[in-house]
C-alpha cells in the first residue's frame, strides 16, 4: 500500500535533516546562507550609487584587464549571460561610465572602453564604501581569522575556476 503525501514529506525531511548534520554539507549550506546575506547588504548598500553591483563588477573587470574588453568576456568574467550584459553596458553607456567602440571595419565587433567617470565613480565608490563594508562585514572576526578566510576563501575560488569550463 503505497505511504501517505504526509509520510513521504517526513521521510525526505529527515533525511535533509540528516544531511545537514554532516559538517561538509551544513558548512557549505552555511557559506552560500552566508553569502546571500552579504550579497544583500551589498545591493541595500549600492542603492546610494549609481551602478548595480553587477555594474560594479563589469566596471571592475575593465579596469583589471587595462580598460577595454569585449562583451563576450565581460560576460565570461562576471558569469552573466551576453544578453544580460549587453542590458547592464546599455545602462552603463547611458551614465557616461563607459563607452563602446568598434574594432576595426567590422561594425558588428565592439569593445567597451570605461571612461574617465567610470574610474572616478570607481575610485570614490572604492576609497568610501570598500573600507567601511569591509569592516562591517569582518567585524566580528579577528585579524588572524580574517587572513585563514581569506586564503580558504581563495582557495575554494581557484579550485572552483578550475571545475568552470572557460573560466
């Protein structure tokens, strides 16, 4: 005779129950809960600025890779699709942060260049709002704990880049 909805839902819920329990998985749950948090306090704290956090990024990987890249990857470096990427550079055009161009004859082919208000929005977002996020967001650990996080945390970056196709 087959169990009861009720039954089944108390079996699966035991068995996550179980799971979380194992300090592998409650570790990594823990990590993402842990990183959704702090994703959100980064969008609340963002709101005052005129970029998006992923704007942010796209701002950043430019400035990382000598100011100019193509939508393609940009879109590889901050794991967005091409269609969401060209929707943010939209946005970030029409601020003044950056600029497209084309390459070459071909008209189809652009790179995006950021601008002089792209590095200045940077540069005052970054001396401001790194600093005090940062400090608010590591508060509660020590020095030392602050340095093991950051050398787990990149090495659980490189071994996942690795895990990335293209990446």
């Amino acid at each position: 005779m087959p169990s009861s909805f009720a039954d089944n839902i108390e079996s699966m819920a035991t068995e996550i129950r179980s799971q979380a329990r194992q300090l592998k998985v409650d570790t990594f749950l823990s990590f993402t809960y842990t990183a959704d948090v702090v994703n959100r306090y980064l969008d609340i704290q963002l709101t005052k600025l005129p970029a998006s956090r992923t704007g942010f990024n796209v701002l950043h990987n430019l400035i990382l890779h000598g100011g100019t890249m193509t939508p393609t990857l940009i879109s590889k470096r901050v794991f967005r699709s091409k269609h969401a990427v060209t929707r943010i550079i939209d946005t970030l055009e029409k601020q003044g942060l950056v600029k497209r161009e084309p390459i070459g004859e071909d008209r189809r082919t652009r790179k995006v260049r950021i601008t002089r208000k792209g590095l200045e929005l940077v540069k005052r977002a970054g001396t401001e709002g790194r600093e005090r996020v940062s400090h608010e967001v590591l508060n509660p650990l020590s020095l030392e704990q602050i340095e093991e996080l950051n050398s787990l945390l990149k090495q659980i970056r490189r071994y996942m880049l690795s895990r990335i196709p293209g990446s």
